[in-house]
C-alpha cells in the first residue's frame, strides 16, 4: 500500500514567487489555481500556497537544538529518496537560494542517520529536506 499524501497550506506574500520557488527551483508540478491560492504537487503531497495580502510573512525565529544545529521549530518538508537528496540540494544551490541550515548528515552512524538542509521559501516558511540512509528507520529509536 502506498503511503496517502497530506496535505499543507502555508502562507504565501506572492503567488508569482511561491510559482518560481516552488515551481521553478523544486520542479514541483502546479495544480488547481485561483487568483488567492495555488496547489503544488509537493513530492507527491499537496500543498497550498494560499496569497496572504498582508505582505512578506515574519519567520517565527524560535528554534530547538538538534545535533548541534539550531533547528526552526516552525518548519515542514518532506523525506526524499537518499539518491534524490542530491538533487534537490543542487537545484536550491543553483537557484541561489540561502540555507538557514547547511546540508549535513546529522546521527552519523546511529540509527536515523540522516541527510538535512533547510531553507526559507520567498515569504519566510522554513523548509527542510530530510533523507534516511536506511529508510526503515524514520521513527526508530
């Protein structure tokens, strides 16, 4: 059985730049849109960038430690494929685009050994990308 996608809105100060990011530098296929709000097919989950016409959203600056790291509490993304993680990484670097979080491989040698970078999308959503050498170990302890 195939894992069921969920599904994310986050708010967005500019339809056009949530396009060209997400779009454009992830290569995420758009779906329905409107003038408010577009659907992204986010590595197999939907989300919906929805136009927040207040302006650029402030980043919520609280953050934990994790392995050394200063990790945005507020912060989504998703689990790649470990060959995959290198493209991705490779895209955000070719489109310029600043890490809050260098990719690293954090837990090295334990189990959840991980691949990590994180960036912020246009409006200040903190993303991360994330990808387990042994993918059976995403909640093991």
């Amino acid at each position: 059985m195939s894992p069921i996608p969920f599904h994310l809105a986050i708010p967005v100060s500019d339809l056009d730049e949530a396009r060209r990011f997400y779009a454009g530098v992830l290569g995420c296929a758009e779906g329905r849109s409107s003038d408010r709000w577009v659907d992204f097919d986010f590595f197999g989950h939907q989300l919906v960038a929805h136009l927040d016409s207040r302006g650029p959203q402030d980043r919520d600056e609280a953050t934990n430690e994790v392995d050394g790291k200063a990790v945005p509490l507020r912060h989504f993304g998703v689990v790649l494929e470990w060959e995959r993680f290198p493209e991705v990484e490779r895209r955000l670097r070719d489109a310029g685009v600043d890490f809050l979080i260098d990719s690293t491989v954090r837990f090295e040698g334990l189990p959840g050994e991980q691949a990590t970078m994180f960036v912020t999308d246009p409006s200040g959503n903190a993303l991360e990308f994330k990808s387990f050498r042994d993918p059976g170990a995403l909640f093991r302890t």
